[in-house]
C-alpha cells in the first residue's frame, strides 16, 4: 500500500486517536492503522473507523471532559500486512 498523500510505503503500526465531541475529548489507545514510513500519515481501514466510531458514539456525554479508552483486540484488525 502506498500513501495517499506522498505515495511512500505504508506499513502496519498502532496509534493512539483522539475525537473531539461537544467539549469533550476522547482518546482511543492501541488503535489499528497503517503509517507512511516517509510523512507519517495514519490510515485506517474502515473497520477500524467503524468501531471507532461505535465506541465514540457508546461513550456517554456526562463521562467527563477527557475520556480514555483502550481499542479491543488492537492487532487483530490489521491481518498478514493488508
């Protein structure tokens, strides 16, 4: 895979994602992706995104200003470097 932005080599990695919501800051920690080995650009696959988003989205808004999560099965999602 190559990266969108420079076209370097993307390659399997973990990174940690923060999503802003209404004030509020969620960190996701351990998250799937792939990383350019030249200008650092993350990519995830869609479902990585999806459950992001899920995970945002179960978190209540009265949780606090910043909220920290660990990714499930973080690894599991990006499988035999595709």
């Amino acid at each position: 895979m190559t990266c969108p932005y420079c076209e370097g080599l993307l390659k399997k990695s973990v990174t940690n994602n923060v999503t802003p919501r209404d004030g509020q800051f969620i960190v996701t920690y351990g998250v799937p992706c792939y990383k350019c080995v030249d200008c650092g650009t993350v990519v995830y696959m869609a479902s990585v995104v999806q459950k992001l988003e899920k995970m945002v989205d179960d978190t209540p808004k009265t949780a606090g200003k910043v909220v920290m999560l660990d990714y499930p099965d973080s690894g599991k999602e990006i499988k035999n470097g595709q």
